[in-house]
C-alpha cells in the first residue's frame, strides 16, 4: 500500500509553505513509523516530520532546498499491506 508523506499544518493559517532541509532517508531505504523523515524550514522554526508507516521510502517528490505548500505530497512510503 503506498502511504503519502504529506507538509502538515504549521503553527497556523498564516505559515503556508516551507523549505526542504534536508531527508534523513534515501529512497530505497526502509523506515519505521514515527521516526523522523524530513526536515522542513519556515522563517520561525524547524519542523521535523515523521514517517507515517512503516515500509520503504518509495519516492521523494520534494528535493532539499525546494519550497514546499502545506498539503503538499513530499514522499511516498510503500508499506506491505
């Protein structure tokens, strides 16, 4: 099953886009629900967002230094179910 790795809501309706940090994962690699996945920068702090399931990061959609929306599909985690 594939699970998307979403930007979330960040500290209200008034944040709504980010930076890319940086990846803690490659695709192909395997990753665990609720470790960190990626880091995103605003101009007031830095979000680390979790994966979602666990299963192997399938896509990455947004490369570090891109500017990302909130809702936006940043990866794709496929899970075995």
């Amino acid at each position: 099953m594939r699970v998307e790795v979403k930007v979330p809501e960040l500290g209200g309706s008034d944040v709504t886009e980010a930076d890319v940090s940086f990846w803690y994962y490659d695709e192909g690699e395997e990753v665990d629900e609720g470790e960190d996945l990626v880091e995103i920068l605003t101009d007031k702090a830095a979000f680390n967002i979790s994966a979602p399931a666990s299963g192997t990061l399938a896509e990455v959609n947004a490369g570090e230094g891109e500017t990302v929306k909130v809702g936006q599909v940043l990866g794709v985690i496929e899970t075995e179910e």
